[in-house]
C-alpha cells in the first residue's frame, strides 16, 4: 500500500509539473520560429524539427520604422507603475490595516469588519464599473493617458489587497508584542516601526507579491487609460496582433512579460519559509 502511494503521489507530482512547464516550453521553441516552421506543420525539437532564429526577439527590441515594435520602453513603463504603486500601496495598506487591527473604530453601525471588508469591495466591482469614473477623474485634472495617472488608478485597485492580507496577519500577531514594547519605553509608533513590523515582514511580502501581480498583468485599465502618450507591456504585446499573427514575437514577448513575476516567485520563497513568531515575545 505504501509503494502504491509512494507511486502516486510521485506520479501526480510529475504530471503536474508536465503540466505547468509545458506550455513555458512551446512559448520558448515558437519564440525561435519563424513563418514557415509555425505554419508548415507540428515542430518541437530545434536543430532537428526546425532551424531556430533570432527574428522573433530581434523584432523585440527593432523601431517600428524598422519593422520593429519596440516594447523596451512600455516594459520599463510597467516596471516603473506597478512598482511605484505597490510600494506606495504597502505602505499606505499596511498603516490602515495595523490600525484596524489594533484599534476600534465605530461610526453608527459601522466598525473596523465592516471597514475592512469595504476595502476589499473595491476588488469584487467589475472593472468596467469604475473605468468611468476614472476615466473622468483623470480627464479632470489632466493625467488622462500618463504614467502618475496610471499610478493613482492601480493604487486604488491594489491597496484594498494590501489592507486585506496585512489585518488578517496583524490579527495573528500577539499583541503582548505591542505591550512589551511599550513597557519598554517605546511610543506607539516605535513599537509599531521597532517591534510589529520587523515581525511581519513575512505578511508584507506576501501582500507585496500579490499587489505586484496584480498591477503588472493589469490590461484593462492599461487599455482605457491610455492612448498614445503612454503604453504598458500588456497593451503593447496585444498589439502585436494583425491580419498574420506573429506567434514568434507574441512567444518571445510573453516569455519576457513573465520573467519578472518568476524572479519575484523565487525571491519571496526563500523569506517566507523564514517568517516566524518565535521568540518574539519575552
């Protein structure tokens, strides 16, 4: 019985790895193909099925007068909104959660559930309900189609994840943390800079991972936000669409559109296998 399971559990692991890298791969042979090995039948294995080039990350990187692209710049336009806006979220998230978790607020019958929970109701509307408002925000004060004007709509989407996944890990911090810290001659805010926050750098990671996914594969508000003067990574890589799908430069472009969320996986895992309460108490 124990061999079987052994058996199975080895098995399903390895299908389902199959499954996940598999399509990383075919994106990765197609981003060395060109017109003729695409369409003139199944090919997989380079140097035996077909002849690989370059042309599909070339035209990455070439003008548009050249027959190029050019998603240099809108890939360094998303780096630069969804970081700036994540920063700013985690930063503005965790302060408002810290203080819904240790504080009480009631307006009426509203208290901090209800105010957490309003939060997180900004992410269950449909985009499509607030890309007008938005839109005529932005028209208002004039940073419609520019890159702070993206960064104020995706700290809107972003924090409320933030808010989110910081009160739930704020609720699980003891507070004897806080109370110790105090005993010790420490303000409120020392304890919370000093003591509190030094322990939850687990929880701000996870809550950074999840606002930096979310803000980079955003297309919609990317979409209808923008024109001309300002274009992001997802937007551009739709654009590469035309009457002859370039399914080479549309691989290329998706390989290099996920190579940031992939460094981001592996650097967060090794610090969250490290987050821990222990000893933090006296």
């Amino acid at each position: 019985m124990s061999k079987l399971y052994t058996f199975l559990k080895y098995f399903f692991i390895v299908f389902w790895a199959v499954f996940v890298v598999a399509p990383f791969l075919w994106a990765l042979t197609t981003s060395f193909k060109d017109f003729q090995s695409v369409n003139g039948g199944v090919t997989y294995i380079p140097w035996v099925d077909f002849e690989p080039n370059l042309e599909g990350w070339k035209v990455l990187i070439k003008s548009p007068a050249k027959g190029g692209v050019d998603i240099v710049e809108p890939y360094f336009n998303s780096l630069f909104v969804t970081c700036t806006a994540s920063l700013i979220s985690i930063i503005l998230g965790t302060l408002s959660a810290y203080a819904l978790s240790r504080y009480t607020f009631k307006a009426g019958f509203v208290k901090n559930n209800d105010i957490t929970f309003f939060f997180i109701s900004q992410r269950i509307m449909p985009p499509i309900v607030l890309s007008i408002p938005f839109f005529l925000f932005l028209s208002s004060i004039n940073l419609l189609d520019s890159l702070i004007g993206l960064i104020v709509v995706y700290i809107v989407l972003l924090m409320p994840i933030a808010v989110w996944i910081m009160v739930d890990f704020f609720n699980k911090v003891p507070r004897e943390i806080d109370e110790t810290a105090l005993i010790d001659g420490c303000n409120p805010y020392q304890a919370f800079l000093k003591v509190v926050l030094p322990n939850s750098i687990p929880g701000l990671i996870v809550a950074g991972m999840f606002c930096i996914i979310f803000g980079w594969i955003d297309f919609f508000f990317a979409f209808i936000l923008t024109f001309t003067e300002v274009q992001l990574l997802p937007v551009k890589i739709v654009a590469l669409n035309s009457s002859v799908t370039p399914w080479w430069s549309l691989s290329a472009s998706a390989l290099i559109s996920v190579a940031p969320l992939i460094i981001v996986a592996f650097i967060v895992e090794r610090y969250l296998s490290k987050g821990n309460l222990s000893g933090a108490i006296k």
